[in-house]
C-alpha cells in the first residue's frame, strides 16, 4: 500500500487541473501544503545514542539542534541517517529525501554515509551551548516526500496524527517516532531532563559474550545476478516516477533538465531489457527460467512505463496539454507496480 501511495500522489499532482496551492484528494479533503510555523530551536536537550551523547553538524559543518513543535521532537535527517548509518540524499526535483536506497546509490552498499552529521561526544563535550533555547519561525513541508529503500515513510505523532517534515535554515528535521519506527529502537522524551535517549544505555546494556567463528556464507551467483538485475530496474523505476512527480510546481528550465533525463531514464531502460532479455538460460533450472521470465516482464513494463513518463516530460517542457496520457498513465504504472512484485517475491535467496 505504502508503494501504491506514490502513483495516488504522482497522478494528483501531474493531471489535477487545480491552479490553486492547495488540491483534494480522492476523499474530497483539501490536502496540506506548506505554511510557515514558529517552534522551539532546543540546543539544551541532549540527545544520546546507546547511552553515547550525540551531536549533529549539517553538511556546512554547523551545529544543530532538535527542535519542538507541537509536543514532538524532531531532529535532523542527516543526523537520522547517521544514526541509522545509512545513506542519505535529497532530490530537489521531486521534493524527496531517500534514505538508504538513493537514486544515486541503489545499492546501499557502495553509497557514502555522513558519518560527521552525527558526532559520538564524550560526557561533559559541548555542555555550554552558545546558543539559547528560542522560538525560532520555519515551515512545515507536506509537499516532502520521505522514502527508506523505495518505500514511502509516513511521519506520525505520539497519538497517530500525520505529522510533516519541518524545513529550518535549509536543513530538513523529522520526528523522532518516525525515527524510531525506521531504525526499530525505542525511543524515549524526557522533558523534565531535556533528554532523548535511543536505543539501550550504556549502563543497562548487557556484556558481549565471547561468540565462536562465524561460518563462511557461500553466495548463488545466479541468485545475487537476478538480485542486482531486480534492484537496478527498481531503483530506475522510482527514479523516472520522482523525478516527474512535481512536475506541475517546475519552472520551464527544471522541466527541460527533467526531459533530458527523462530520456535518458528511458535509454537506461532500454539497455536493462535487454540486458534481462539476453541472460542465457540454458544452464537454468526450470525455477530459476522462472524468474527470469518475470524480471524480463517486469523490465519491459517498465520501459513502456518509463517511455510514457519520458512523453509527459517533453510535452510539459513543450508546455503542451498532457492530461490525455493520464489513463496510459495509470495502466502502466500498476502494471509495472504488478510485475515488480511478482519479480520480487520470486527472487531467490542470495545465501546457501
């Protein structure tokens, strides 16, 4: 449901002929759009990982703090990341912020984390903080799209209530609940010692007992070569889709920079299906034929489904009327949708 969420969004805001800020959704409810808020710069709240003090630098290297707003705190997403020790990147295209997957790294592995955006600091650095605590003015971001690994993060409060990312001095804050649901830790507000405490302290952790050698992991490599084949085109997949999805808010030069790679996307695609289509089989097993077939269907959905993606971007270039692709649209999408699932489940394990 989460992956559905974006082609919802994605249509909303690509063929809704509302001019006006604000639009509704299938509901009928007008949907949120940005708004300047006031909120609380906290450098006194201390913030620790495991028991170990934690301080955030944005990617000038500046010190920064959690901040509150209405009851919730909130910290940095590339300190959220660092934490996570995870990759991080923003698209300014499509107002999206990736975290672990990224248009630029689809293999978590081999992508750069910014491990200086969140600093282990002894007990007792930085205790005089030469900023006050204030009430400083920001704004909300509902138009900011939060993805871990492809799929859609929906950030919300202590009761359940959607709650939006917050933009302040150009670094980008998320909720600690959305935190603690991505990283799986607890995560624990104390406003009477202006703590926040994640993960086990250090004092209540238990002793590392002493483990023997871990066996040697044997890998298929024709399991991880259908598994890099799946990931490639999903990673292409959410790329095109981000990239156009706020097409309709784009200046006429964004949308030209978003042709040109649009076309570019759909090259790329174009190699992959042969790519999945020239995979020789003949040493398969008949389970493994199988999801070859399903990869070389999942990959030539979506070059038809980014080759529609590649003609919305020319014609909003062009400044032309795009709305009658919108049914081509729609099919595309979930048929592309329908043939990634199948090719993922398929997969076979990477381990043996």
């Amino acid at each position: 449901m989460k992956r559905l969420a974006i082609f919802i969004t994605a249509i909303s805001l690509l063929f809704s002929t509302c001019t006006t800020a604000s639009y509704a959704d299938a509901s009928g409810s007008a949907v949120p759009v940005p708004k300047k808020i006031m909120f609380y710069l906290k450098p006194d709240i201390t913030v620790e990982m495991d028991g170990v003090r934690q301080i955030f630098k944005d990617a000038n290297g500046h010190i920064v703090y959690p901040v509150i707003y209405n009851g919730s705190a909130y910290l940095p997403v590339r300190a959220v990341s660092a934490l996570m020790n995870k990759p991080v990147e923003w698209s300014n295209h499509s107002k999206t912020i990736y975290i672990g997957k990224t248009l630029s790294y689809p293999y978590k592995n081999t992508a750069p984390i910014p491990t200086d955006a969140a600093i282990s600091a002894a007990d007792g650095t930085y205790s005089s903080w030469s900023v006050e605590s204030e009430l400083v003015i920001g704004y909300s971001k509902p138009d900011i799209l939060i993805m871990y690994d492809y799929l859609i993060i929906t950030c919300k409060d202590e009761n359940g209530g959607t709650i939006y990312p917050i933009n302040y001095n150009d670094s980008i804050y998320l909720p600690i609940n959305t935190l603690s649901n991505l990283i799986r830790e607890p995560i624990v507000w104390d406003g009477e010692t202006k703590k926040i405490s994640i993960g086990d302290s250090e004092e209540d952790s238990p002793e590392e007992e002493p483990t023997e050698e871990e066996p040697v992991i044997e890998f298929d490599a024709t399991a991880v070569m259908f598994k890099e084949l799946y990931e490639k085109e999903e990673a292409l997949y959410y790329e095109a889709t981000a990239k156009i999805t706020h097409i309709k808010d784009s200046t006429a030069e964004e949308r030209q920079v978003i042709a040109t790679s649009a076309s570019e996307n759909y090259l790329k695609a174009q190699q992959m299906t042969m790519e999945a289509k020239s995979i020789n089989q003949s040493p398969f097993t008949e389970e493994e034929k199988a999801v070859c077939e399903k990869l070389s269907s999942f990959a030539e959905s979506n070059e038809y489904y980014i080759l529609i993606l590649e003609n919305i971007a020319h014609l909003a270039a062009d400044g032309s009327d795009y709305s009658m692709l919108a049914d081509t649209f729609l099919y595309f999408a979930m048929d592309a949708q329908t043939k990634m699932a199948a090719a993922r489940e398929a997969l076979p394990p990477t381990e043996r």
